[in-house]
C-alpha cells in the first residue's frame, strides 16, 4: 500500500491533487497535512472524506513534530501548501515567508529523517518573472519580482541546499496560472466569477493587459502523476499551456458565460506596485514524457461558473 503524504489538499490545487491521487492508487492511504487557511475547505474533500483510505490532519507547517509524525512511512510526499495570493503579499507580511519558505524547510526536514523516497514540490512560472516575447526554460534565471515569487524561489534555493547535501529526493514542478473549481474568489478567474453571479463590480489591475497563460487544474493533476511516475528525481518541470489570455479577456469570457456585457461591470483600479507584463513557460521537458495540456477556459467555464454559483455562499467576499 502506498502512503502519500499531500500538503494543502484542502486548498484548490491540492484538492484536486487529493481526489486524483485517491483514484489512481487505489490501495493508497492519503494523509492531507493542511492549516486549512481562509482560502481553502474541508468541504473541497466532501466526496472522499468519509472513506478510510483518507486521513485529513488540521495543523500548519510551522509545527514540524506533527509534520515529522504524521510523514512516517511516506511513499510519495506532495507539498503544495503555500500562502498563495500575490495582491496579499505586498508589504513582506511575515506569512509568506513563515509558510512559503521556512514551512518548505520543515517539510524538507521531515521527509529527510522520515526517508521519504519521492517529494515534489510545488512551484510557480513567477520565480522567473516576466518575459516580453518566447518562454521560460527550466535553466533560465531567478528574476522574481513580487515578495510572494520570491518566497517562492527562496523555498527552491532552499530545496537546491537539501538536494546537494543530502541528496534528497526532490522534484520541482514550476506551474503557470491555473484554472478549476474550488480556487478563492480573490484570484482572477474565480473573483470574476464570483462578482458577475452577484451581479458586483469586478476591479481589473491597471487596464487588464497583463498577459498570463492558464492550465486547467485537471491537465496538472494528470502532468503531477506523469512526474511522479516517469520523472527525474533531483530534476526541474515546467508545467503549463500556450493558452494566453489577457486578464482582460478572462473577465470577457466570464462575463459571456454569464450574459452579461463586462463594460458595465468592469472597474478599473491603479496597478500594483509592480505587475509582471506576461509569463511565459517552455514545458518541453515534461511533454518527453508524454503528457501535454488539453483544455482551454472557454472549454469548462460554464461548469466552473455553475459550480461558484451553486457554493457562492462559501465564499463571503471576495
Ligand atoms: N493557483 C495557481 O495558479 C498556482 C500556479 C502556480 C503555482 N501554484 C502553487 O501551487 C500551490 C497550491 O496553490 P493553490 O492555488 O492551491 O493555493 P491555495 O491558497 O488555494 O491553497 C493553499 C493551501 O495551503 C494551505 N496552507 C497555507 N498555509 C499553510 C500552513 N502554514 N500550514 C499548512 N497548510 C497551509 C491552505 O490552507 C490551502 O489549503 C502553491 O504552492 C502555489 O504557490 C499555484
């Protein structure tokens, strides 16, 4: 039996990352390691929650006794718990670095004493920063640019340490945007969501140009087992799609799905203190392995848009 060991599996990524994993092993016991912070739920687990095979553990990342406890015997240790939102990371609030970078560090310790075999670990395209034209490699520079990508690429630094010390097991993903169900309204596509079913004012950043291109959750979830199955330890992924999208155009899209015309719900807002242009990723690598992105926002919008509707009273603002 197979013990796989999921950090932030109430949130929406590891949600997700959760319900696929609990599928495709079916002889595995899933421990979800979760602080269950205002941007994820218990609920996001509802369908498999009362089934043995899930064990979920309400506790944070900075209580590295109970992540040691609870990763004993780990097979396969996925660590996407993270604090998540750009917008609230202005300022250098202490979270960022406490979860993002010296929770990577317990997790790190953890999986080190406990001999975990296979840790991966969940990154962003935003350590890279911006890039006007062509993409991102897994060997291009560090260049991030908000205090939420650096505490991501810290937590990568940190990671390079442990893997040249002590030959820890790791893999980083690096993740460009992605879309889905269960993702906190105050992201783009959810947060358009949310204002347009409540017929709200939606503020775009600056003019809405910035450029990003979006995953469908389920297309990371598929390329996540792709790596832990057939990937490199101590190798880097890039994940992502070419399907771009102004973030001017994702509220559009929303706007039609749901009949209404976005200029009269559209406030533009001053920019943030910096906001990278456009991301851009290579994945080339992980298409060696023989996965690659299917689905497009136009193609699940109605079903995500239905499903913020129907849950709209999880979510009390935005
Ligand atoms: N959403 C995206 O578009 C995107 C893109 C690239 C990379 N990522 C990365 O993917 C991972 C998951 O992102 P998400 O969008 O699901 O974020 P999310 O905010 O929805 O979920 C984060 C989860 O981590 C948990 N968490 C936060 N602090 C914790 C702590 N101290 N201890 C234990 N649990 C804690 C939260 O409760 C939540 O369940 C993150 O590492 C993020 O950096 C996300």
């Amino acid at each position: 039996m197979h013990k796989i060991f999921i950090t932030g599996g109430c949130g929406f990524i590891g949600s997700h990352l959760t319900e696929y994993f609990f599928k495709k092993y079916k002889n595995s016991i899933i421990y979800v390691y979760d602080k269950i912070t205002y941007a994820a739920s218990i609920k996001n687990l509802k369908d498999i929650s009362n089934n043995k095979r899930l064990k979920i553990i309400k506790k944070d990342l900075s209580d590295y006794n109970a992540l040691k406890k609870y990763s004993k015997n780990t097979d396969i240790f996925i660590h996407a718990a993270a604090e998540s939102h750009v917008d609230n990371s202005f300022n250098l609030k202490n979270e960022f670095i406490i979860t993002n970078v010296l929770g990577t560090k317990n997790v790190l310790d953890a999986c080190k004493v406990n001999k975990v075999k296979k840790i991966i670990h969940i990154s962003t395209d935003e350590i890279y920063g911006e890039i006007y034209k062509s993409s991102f490699d897994e060997n291009s520079r560090f260049n991030p640019s908000n205090p939420y990508s650096s505490s991501k690429a810290a937590a990568e630094m940190i990671i390079n340490g442990y893997i040249h010390s002590y030959k820890l097991p790791v893999i980083i993903v690096r993740a460009n945007n992605i879309f889905g169900t269960r993702q906190h309204p105050e992201k783009l596509l959810p947060g358009s969501c949310w204002s347009l079913i409540k017929k709200k004012k939606f503020t775009i950043h600056g003019k809405g140009n910035q450029k990003r291109s979006f995953l469908y959750v389920k297309d990371l979830c598929e390329g996540i087992y792709k790596i832990v199955s057939k990937g490199k330890n101590n190798n880097i992924y890039n994940i992502g799609s070419k399907f771009e999208y102004k973030n001017l155009d994702v509220f559009k899209i929303v706007a039609k799905a749901n009949n209404l015309s976005f200029d009269k719900f559209v406030k533009y807002v001053k920019d943030r203190p910096f906001n990278d242009y456009r991301y851009s990723l290579n994945f080339n690598k992980i298409m060696k392995l023989g996965w690659k992105p299917k689905t497009k926002i136009e193609d699940k919008i109605l079903e995500i848009n239905d499903w913020y509707k129907k849950n709209i009273s999880r979510f009390k603002k935005r």
